[in-house]
C-alpha cells in the first residue's frame, strides 16, 4: 500500500548537486589534497558529515582536516548559489500535483540543514507541498543510515513500507533502503550501477516518468 512520496532535496528536487560537486573539488585542492577527484566528490554526496571525515581519513591520510574542508564547502556552494541561482528539477512541480491528486502525504528529507532547507524550499514557492521537512542534522546519524527517512516516516505518521522514497545519491538510497521505504532513483550526476541495483524499487530517468512508479505503487 502506497501512503507517502519522500523526496531527498539536493540533485532530486532541486538542480544544486553540481554545485557540492564543483565546491568539493575546489575546497580539498585548496587545502592540498590534489588527489582529490570527480569520484571521490560524487562520494560525498549526502554522506553524514562523521562518516564521511573517517571515509576521507582512510582514503587520504589523517592530516586532512575534513571539517575544515567541508566549512570551505560550505562557503563555496553559497557563493554559488548567489551568482547562479537555485532552479528547481524539472517536472517537481507536477509530480507534487499528482501525488495530492492522488491523496498522499509528501515530505522532504535531506541533508542539508533544516533552516536552509525551509529557505530554500520557500523561495521556489514550493515549500507548502510537504506536510514534513525532516533534516538530518536533526537526527543521530545522517544518510546512508537509516535515520532521517525513519524519523521523517514517524512526522508524517506513516509505515516505512508505505512509502517512496525519491533520492538521486547511493547514500541515500541506503538509507531509505535500510529504513525499510521503497527507494526509486532518479539519476542526476550519476546513473543507476550494478552495485546500487539491488536496493531499489525502481529507477527512472526523470520526475515526470515517477508518475508510473506511484501508479504502479498503487496497484499493489
């Protein structure tokens, strides 16, 4: 039974994940870390801050201080997002129609602090759409645990099992993976892998084209 869509934001419902991409990069090679590549900032991606400094400390060596780093992150991607704006997904603003038409509860949950997130969400005029928006900084541990998608299931009272959950990263198909949703990937930097495969629901290629999942979600 299909009660409940959940949608990560960054590289999901918002067209942003290129700029974590690009600002990684920067930020590691402006602290020295020159080995610091394409691959290892797509890693990165809605990675909890915590397993992700130990992930960086095995791969390149304790002198790397990863929470320096993330803060020039940090400031990067904001520049960005001034100069460059913030543009929506396309096809969010219809899937969000539809999934009303149809009576589901909607709600966000992310990475990214709750206080950027509102604002973020707010500006785009699209922030009224979700009856919750969970952040993981408001839980124990970050995406790939399974924490905020059950944290997130508990705001909107719903079951796990009940509900898609919409992600562009293998971080956070995880995590919904292990919070016992029903995971379905939409690609934004990256595309569906041999490895990521089995923890999926389902995999389309853009927003429009989720309608078929929850169609067919809802026939089950």
């Amino acid at each position: 039974m299909l009660r409940a869509v959940i949608f990560d934001m960054d590289g999901t419902i918002t067209d942003t994940e290129k700029y974590y991409f690009t600002a990684w990069q920067q930020a590691f090679h402006e602290f020295g870390v020159m080995d610091f590549g394409p691959e290892d900032a797509l890693e990165l991606r809605s990675f909890d801050a915590r397993l992700a400094a130990a992930h960086i400390r095995k791969k390149f060596g304790d002198g790397v201080d990863y929470f320096a780093v993330r803060e020039r992150r940090r400031q990067l991607v904001e520049n960005l997002l001034k100069t460059q704006g913030i543009q929506l997904k396309p096809g969010i603003k219809e899937i969000l129609s539809y999934i009303k038409e149809k009576g589901l509860k909607c709600a966000v949950a992310t990475a990214t602090a709750l206080d950027l997130t509102k604002e973020r969400l707010t500006g785009l005029g699209i922030a009224d759409e979700f009856d919750a928006i969970i952040s993981a900084k408001t839980v124990e541990w970050g995406k790939p645990q399974p924490d905020v998608y059950l944290y997130a299931c508990e705001q909107i009272e719903e079951t796990p099992g009940d509900c898609l959950a919409v992600e562009d990263s293998p971080n956070g198909i995880l995590s919904a993976y292990r919070a016992g949703c029903k995971p379905v990937l939409v690609p934004d930097l990256t595309d569906i892998t041999p490895e990521l495969e089995p923890f999926l629901y389902d995999c389309v290629p853009s927003l429009t084209d989720l309608k078929n999942t929850v169609e067919r979600c809802l026939q089950e």
